[in-house]
C-alpha cells in the first residue's frame, strides 16, 4: 500500500489533493521566489486525522511540513518534493474565552486578529500584531515567534502564549506551559516558540489577554535625515519612555504606502518616526508632550499627534501597507529580518543605502525601531535571474552587516530556507551541533520539515569557504572544516 492509498483510507477527496494544479496554491508561502509543488497534500478537519496522517508519514518515512495561512516571509512553509504537505487552515475556531482569568485558547488556523475582534466586547485584545494580523494564524505566529509595531511595549508571541498543546513526530499529545503564572518542568513553551515546524505539531493555543487601554495616540515626525530620526529613536528610549509602538519608515517606504492608502504621510522628508504611547489619559497628555519634545530636539522639522481614534489608525494604515504596497516599484520582494543595536540604526541605514546602489536594487526601510528590528525590503523581478540573484547576495549582505555590529539574523520571521547561509555567520559550529541534538530529541528521524532553520555544518563549510575565497571568513571557527 503506497502513502496514498493509506491517507485516502480515512480522509475525504477533498481533503487529499495529489493532481499538480490542485497542490499549486501550497507550493511557496510569502517568500513567493522560492516554489515547490509537493508529493501530497492533506487538509485535516479533526484532531484524530492529524493524528493518522503525522503516524503515517513516520511508517513511511516521508516529510511532513505544516503549513498555517502561508504568511511566513522566509519560505518555512516551502514544501518538499517528496513530502506531504499538512494545512491546518480548518482548525479555525476560538474554543474559549476566559475574560476572568485574561485567556483565550485556540486552534492553530484562528486569524491573528480574530482574537482581538472575539474578545473585544470583554474590553479586551490581544497585543502581537503582525503586519498581516489580518489574515496569519496563531499557529504560525507560534512557529516563527512572530511580533508586531506593538511588541516593543508588549512583546514577542513568546511573551503572550500560556500553553501549547502539540503532537510530535510519533503521534504523541505534549501540553507545554499551563494557564497558571508558571509550570513545572523545563521551559519548553519558549523552545516551541521560533521552532518553525522542527519540533511538532501546534493544535492548541492559551493566549493572554490584555485590558484594552484607556486611550492610544501617535506622535508622526518627520526628518531630513534618517541618522535624525535614529538619534531621536534613542532619545525616546533613553528617556524612560517605552512606546506601545516606535516605527521608521524611509523615503521610499513612506512613498509607496502613501500612494498605495494614502494615509496622508509627507512626502518631502527622508524618514518619518510613528510613536504611540497609550494608558490613562493623563498618562498619554505627559507623554505625548515629552515624545513631542524630544522627536523636536533631535531635528524634526514636522510633527503630528493624532487627535482621534481614526486619526491613529490612519497613520498606521501606512505602516501596515508597507508591504504589499511595494508592488507597484517592483512584483517581487525580499522582506529581511536582521535586528541590530539601537545605537547602530544610523549607521546601517546608510550602508544599506550603498548597498542598494551596489547592487542595483531599490530597498525600502520600514522597521521595528524601538528594539532594532530592521525590515529593508528589497524590490526584484523574480523573473529575472540576475535580479533574483542580486537580491539574494544583497540580503546576505544586509544580514552578515546586521551580525557584524552585533546583532542577528533574525527578530521575528524565522530562518525557514531564506537564512540558513546566515545562520552560518552568527552561530559556530558548536552552538549548531547543539540546535541539531534538541531536534534529534523531538524528532530523531528528521521527518518535521527538514532542511529549515538550522544549516548542516557541510553547508556553513560551503559557505565558509566561498567567503575565504572572497577575502570574508564568516566565523574563525569555520577555519577547521
């Protein structure tokens, strides 16, 4: 019996896809430049059917990659040729909500946003807002640890998730966390978060849940220089103040997103800064003086504060577009993910620019700037090989600038196959060894997306021995393979 024929035994027609054209809308998540059609695909509908199809993928032997809303920008969810690719986008129900006890819990297909939208009339919500709340799944925000504008003030998923019930590689239910302060046992709540589909399998999320504030404002600077708006960044912070939001977005960021929704961003500046502080309103009035203060300090040659709800949601409509709003410079992109020292934004904001100009690619900045969470877009024709090329090498080295200043490879979109090179650059061989030995110990047969996240030490070999050729030894420790 082939692996077909044993999923077709318990799952509906429409629920095994095997032709080409029916698998072709699994074939690459948002990291469109890289496509695979896999073996098989399975869309689920009850726990006891993942159950079945993750046994029968270990009795066969064959891949298994989960895929939530297919978001994810470095291609995590990429399928394999010779694998099954598993959608949980019909695990899409809230199965609690406790306003008492702040919690909610999930299914892994539940839209980021739903939950906010589910919980509103407790006067509640839940903070990690990714660009695409409005359609990724709370599963995948798992997998990739995924952040928000709002995530300097109240953190990464890992900071908002209370427990995760998982299933491994042998069919096993594991419940990591629990829904009091803490749990027993090893932090492996904070393993699964970032774990991109290496450990297990997510069906069930406890999220926390927040009081929604009392009221929200945004401060929008902007500034002829973009090293302006860095320092103004560190004054913001160096104050004491710590923003619910602390956007950058650069010329052409701003440009783009605001002929894309016309948020009414100006357009005769070289970065704007996007602050939002919220809490009581006495609270806001201090701050948002301050905040205005020190954005006027630091060179702002115009500043705007939000006077309504609308008005806030409105500057943030921009920021929020940024992305899609690139389509009309280019029909690819590139999102990177390096994330720096706040002290260096100046500094690799202009050598981001020279190597833009190296390389013949635009590259548009709209970024986390409170925590350093650098988002260049660079805009190719993935029709275009040499275009596809180049925009591979300048995202390399946009990446290998933010680990030489002290930084990493990535702050919230994961490594999945765009950044195993880099992974070479920031980890030794060692430390690798060790992220292999933790997978080994959840799925000692390799069968949960293999080849993602973390690079064999043959590749980081390979890579290392490009760059000596070069004249660039990515890690001293590389010198012994």
């Amino acid at each position: 019996m082939s692996l077909e024929q044993k999923l077709a035994a318990f799952l509906a027609p429409d629920q095994l896809l095997t032709s080409r054209e029916a698998m072709r809308p699994y074939e690459c998540d948002a990291l469109s430049a890289y496509h695979q059609v896999p073996r098989v695909v399975v869309v689920p509908n009850t726990r006891e059917q993942v159950e079945r199809i993750v046994r029968t993928c270990a009795e066969f032997g064959v891949p298994l990659v989960t895929r939530g809303a297919g978001t994810g920008l470095s291609g995590g969810a990429l399928p394999l040729a010779e694998g099954c690719l598993m959608s949980l986008a019909r695990f899409n129900r809230i199965l609690d909500i406790d306003p008492a006890n702040r919690t909610a819990t999930v299914e892994p297909g539940v839209r980021n946003l739903a939950i906010s939208e589910a919980v509103a009339p407790h006067g509640l919500y839940y903070a990690p807002d990714p660009s695409s709340q409005i359609a990724c799944s709370i599963g995948g925000n798992v997998a990739e640890n995924s952040g928000g504008v709002h995530c300097l003030k109240y953190g990464l998923t890992v900071h908002n998730v209370l427990e995760v019930k998982v299933i491994t590689i042998d069919g096993e239910w594991l419940t990591l966390g629990g829904r009091a302060l803490d749990a027993p046992g090893l932090d492996l709540l904070a393993v699964m978060h970032g774990s991109e589909g290496l450990l297990g399998v997510i069906m069930e999320v406890t999220v926390k849940l927040l009081p929604q504030p009392d009221l929200a404002r945004v401060v929008l600077a902007a500034f002829d220089g973009v090293g302006a708006a860095g320092e103004a960044v560190a004054a913001i912070i160096g104050a004491g103040i710590v923003p619910a939001g602390l956007e950058m977005m650069d010329r052409l960021a701003i440009e783009v997103a605001e002929a894309y929704c016309g948020a009414g961003y100006p357009l005769d500046c070289a970065a704007i800064l996007l602050c939002e502080v919220d809490g009581n309103e006495a609270e806001v009035a201090a701050q948002i003086d301050e905040v205005r203060a020190l954005v006027t300090a630091s060179g702002a040659r115009e500043v705007r504060v939000s006077n309504s709800e609308a008005e806030r949601l409105t500057f943030w409509a921009g920021r929020k577009a940024a992305f899609p709003a690139l389509g009309r410079v280019a029909p690819d992109y590139f999102c990177m993910d390096g994330t720096i020292p706040r002290r260096h934004l100046a500094q690799v904001l202009e050598r981001i620019a020279a190597l833009s100009s190296e390389y013949g690619l635009p590259v548009a900045n709209v970024f986390h700037a409170g925590d350093g969470n650098l988002h260049p877009l660079i805009a190719f024709d993935a029709n275009s090989d040499d275009e596809l090329a180049r925009a591979e090498r300048l995202g390399s080295a946009i990446l290998q600038l933010c680990v030489e200043v002290g930084g990493t490879v990535t702050g919230e979109h994961g490594v999945g196959v765009e950044k195993l090179n880099e992974m070479c650059l920031q980890f030794t061989p060692a430390t690798l060894e060790q992220f292999h030995a933790l997978k080994q110990a959840f799925d000692p047969h390799g069968l949960l997306n293999p080849g993602k996240a973390v690079p064999t030490l043959n590749r980081c070999a390979e890579f290392g021995a490009m760059h000596v050729h070069r004249g660039q030894l990515p890690h001293p420790e590389l010198e012994r393979f």
